[in-house]
C-alpha cells in the first residue's frame, strides 16, 4: 500500500526586542548567566507584569506578512506547568483568542508554489535554561531567558513531505528576516519548532493519528525527523499495528525518536485568563499603520527579479535567501538606472560579493563596499575602459579600505587599452614573435588562436581590451 505522509508545524521565533516582553531586563543572548533578570521574569511572588508593545507590533507584523486577520481585541492566557526553568510555574500564553489567526504563506519547491495555511500566531514568554556542568552534579537553572518574547506560528497540517516541511520554514525564516523581527539565529536557538506527523494510505481524505516531535534544534533535523517518523508508522501500520496519539522526543545524533507521553498522560494546563494583565487592543489604524511598514517580501521579489529584470529564477532565489545581498541589488538595480544590466550585477553580486562574504563571514554592510562604488566598478567594465580582471582588483582594493576608484586605476595602471592603434602595435609584436602558432592556426589548429590573444594581453599587462585583441589577431589570421 502506498502512503502518504502529513506534516504540520509549530514554530516558536525570538522576537529582537530591546527588552523582554513582561519586565525591562535586557533582551539579549549570551551574556553571564543570571544577570539579565529581575523579580518579574524570575517569578517572585507579588510582582505584575506590564506588557512590551513592541511584542505586540512585532507580532501584529508576521500577521500582516502571512496574510493573517488580526485580532485588535484579545487576551493572555495561563498555561500552567511546573518545570525547573520556569521559575512562576506557568508560562503566559494566548490560548482561545490570539493575535492573528487564518494566514497562509507560499512555499517553492522545484519551481512549483504551493499555499500553506497558517492556523494562528500568538504571543508568549520564553522559559529560562537548564545547563549540566561536569564540575556539578545537578543541574543548573540560566533564567535570563526567561520573558524573552517569542511567537508561535501554528501551520495547518498541509505539508506532504520533509522538503515542503524544509522549504515552509526557510520561507518563515527569510520573512522574519526581511521584517526584521528576529535574528534568526538557528545555533542560539532562536528559531525552534515542533514537528507533528501523521501518515494515511493514499487516496484517504482522513487524516491518520498525529505524532508530535519535540528537541527538534535544526530545519535539516526537522527533516530527518518527519522522514524517520513518517517511515516508523508505515511500518507499524504495514505490521497491522496501530499508530497512538503522542508526544516523541527526536534524537537528532542517534537518528531515532523515544517516546515523551501518550494521550493517557498528556498535559492539562489548565488555561485560564491572566489576571495580571488587561485585555489587549490595538486601534485599527495602528493595525494598519503597521502593514505599511511591511516590505516587499522574499515571494514577491523573486517574481520580480524574473519578470521585471530577467534573472533566472535560481539566480532570483539566491538573491533573495539573503538580506545583505538583496539590499546590494535593490540599491545597485537603483542607482545603474538600466546603464548596466540586472544579469550583470546580479552575477557580481552572487560571484565575488558572495564569494567575499561567504569566506570571511563578513556582511558586506561591514566593509567599504557599497552600492554606488560596485555600479561604478560594472559600469566601467561596462564601458569597457577597464578590464573584468581589473575590476575584480578594484573590488579588493575597496574591501581592503581603499575607495578611491579613478586613484586606484591610475596607481594601478589599470585602464583600459581600447585604443585601435596602440592595440595593433601590441598584436603586430606579439604576431611577429609567434611565427610558429600563425602557421599551426593556418593548419587546422584553431587553439592557437587562444595563444595569441592570450600572448597579447600578456605583452599589454592586462591592459588591453581582449575583446579588440581577438579581433585583430584574427583579422591577421584569416589574412
Ligand atoms: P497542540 O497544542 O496539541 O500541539 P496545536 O493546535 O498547537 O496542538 O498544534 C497542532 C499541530 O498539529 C498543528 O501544526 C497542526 O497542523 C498539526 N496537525 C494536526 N493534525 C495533524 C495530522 N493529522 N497530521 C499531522 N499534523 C497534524
Ligand atoms: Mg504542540
Ligand atoms: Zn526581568
């Protein structure tokens, strides 16, 4: 029997406000433990919260970037549980009203766009950090985690495989990324999610019982996770067993998943309405103001790239994965006004720009480059009064801190022989030395060619248009 395998997902973000959502400690990651904290975040008895707006308008924004409906009125809720790194032994959540709700995103995935509904998005607090220590033989509790803001993004079950699963959370990613509400960071676990799984004969239209993964640390993990427990339960199943509903807990190094909880014991967190703080409500001209802060998003970029600008759709897609080099190109494809073409810039910006920052890990942002001197750099290779070699030089010099461009091609000797007759000049030596590789050429061996002009640029350090040298070589050649 063939199977199908159903993937929804639960996505909690760490939103990058200054401070943390309840109190006004440091939102911030890896500092000294138990120094970003206060009576508020570390549950002491007697202390109210207040609630950070920017959590809310941070939020009301991914609303608006997944074509959530935002609702203006709604609450905080308690979710109750008792866990060493949460010290007020309940976590304030939204339960039955969260700020939005009804959205989807689009995902790609081999050319092909598919539409995944997001079921809500609410806001919550963070619980702190257990850490083990080997000097120690308990464990340790870091709560300057505690209160950070974080958002969950609850998708409808609509994945039908670990690659759409994979493609659905690059997607959130690069959308929280060009909203710039989180870092993003994988490694310091600011993006974290449950995966739930569930597998059907094909053809069903009813789903199977679902499996919820928890300790998923990474998107590739998040894959090998769903494709590990899709085949567990095809093969339960196929043994004529039954799948139950339960909490797993995925073990990324051994490559299997060990069962958390089952239904029988599963959580009752006893939700209640949070006395502490008041009903939330944002006018609807905030709700507004704040979908026009919203940019133009990774989606609909790429779609313009293509259509607008001619790149192809992968070249499209590399530029838009990257915040660095989107704001590269916006600005370049602005500033060259069509002198140069989108296909030339883009192949700078995905050639060396990329190449530099991948190496270093420098954002380009970081460095002297900027726009105006890269469409300066193409521009002159455009106009052909510097060489690509030259240009790639000038480029280096700029990273280097050097940004005088016309200084650099004088010191450099770097402009340009396009000259006709100082180019002759250059073939006529280089032809009279290279008797030889003219009478191969006139034989049949037609590389000789590629000698030549190589021969020519050689004698001109570089200098001289390649372009012109292969033109007059053959010229002389075909004589
Ligand atoms: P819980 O709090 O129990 O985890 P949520 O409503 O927060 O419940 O999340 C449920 C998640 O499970 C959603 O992402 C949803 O898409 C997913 N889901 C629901 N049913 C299935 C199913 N049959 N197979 C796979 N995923 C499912
Ligand atoms: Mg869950
Ligand atoms: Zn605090």
């Amino acid at each position: 029997m063939e199977f199908e395998t159903i993937v929804g997902l639960e996505v909690h973000a760490e939103l990058n406000t200054k401070t943390k959502i309840y109190c006004n400690c440091k939102n911030a990651f890896g500092l000294e433990v138990n120094t970003q904290i206060c009576p508020i975040c570390t549950g002491m008895p007697g202390t109210l919260p207040t609630l950070n707006e920017k959590v809310v308008e941070y939020a009301v924004k991914m609303g608006h970037a997944t074509n959530c409906t935002i609702n203006n009125v709604c609450k905080q809720d308690r979710k109750n549980y008792f866990y060493p790194d949460l010290p007020k032994a309940y976590q304030i959540s939204q339960a039955d009203i969260p700020l939005c709700e009804h959205g989807y995103v689009d995902i790609m995935l081999d050319g092909n766009e598919k539409r995944i509904g997001i079921t809500r998005i609410h806001i919550e607090e963070d619980a702190g950090k257990m850490l083990h220590n080997d000097a120690f033989q308990g464990t340790l509790v870091d709560f300057n985690r505690c209160g950070v803001p974080l958002i969950e993004i609850v998708s409808e079950p609509d994945m039908r495989s670990s690659a759409e699963a994979k493609a659905y959370l690059d997607t959130l990613k690069s959308i929280l990324q060009y909203i710039d509400i989180s870092d993003c960071k994988m490694e310091q676990g600011s993006i974290r999610c449950d995966v739930n799984v569930s597998v059907r004969p094909k053809g069903s239209t009813e789903f199977g019982k679902r499996v919820e993964m928890k300790n998923v640390n990474s998107f590739s993990g998040a894959m090998r996770a769903i494709d590990y427990e899709a085949n567990r339960q095809i093969e339960a199943l196929s043994r004529g067993e039954e799948i139950y509903q339960e909490t797993r807990r995925w073990d990324d190094q051994k490559g299997v998943n060990v069962v958390l909880r089952t239904k029988e014991d599963a959580q009752d967190y006893r939700y209640f309405p949070e006395p502490d703080l008041s009903t939330i409500y944002i006018p609807v001209e905030k709700v507004e103001e704040l979908k026009k802060e919203i940019p133009e998003l990774p989606n609909a970029k790429i779609k313009r790239y293509v259509k607008e600008l001619g790149l192809s759709q992968t070249d499209a897609e590399l530029i838009a994965e990257n915040l660095p080099r989107v704001k590269l190109f916006d600005e370049c494809i602005e500033i060259s006004k069509n002198r140069v073409s989108p296909k030339v810039i883009s192949n700078w910006v995905l050639g060396d720009v990329s190449k530099y920052m991948n190496e270093t890990g420098r954002d380009i942002a970081e460095t002297p480059l900027n726009a105006s001197l890269l469409c300066r750099i193409v521009e002159l290779i455009e106009k052909n009064e510097i060489s690509n070699t030259s240009g790639k030089v000038i480029f280096e010099e700029i990273i280097a801190g050097n940004t005088d461009i016309d200084k650099i091609i004088e010191e450099k000797g770097l402009k340009q022989i396009s000259d006709d007759s100082a180019i002759e000049k250059i073939v006529n030596d280089v032809l009279a030395v290279n008797q030889k590789s003219v009478e191969d050429y006139r034989g049949g061996k037609t590389n000789a060619l590629g000698f030549l002009v190589g021969q020519c640029m050689k004698a001109s350090k570089g200098q001289a248009n390649p372009a012109k040298c292969k033109e007059l070589v053959l010229k002389y050649l075909e004589q």
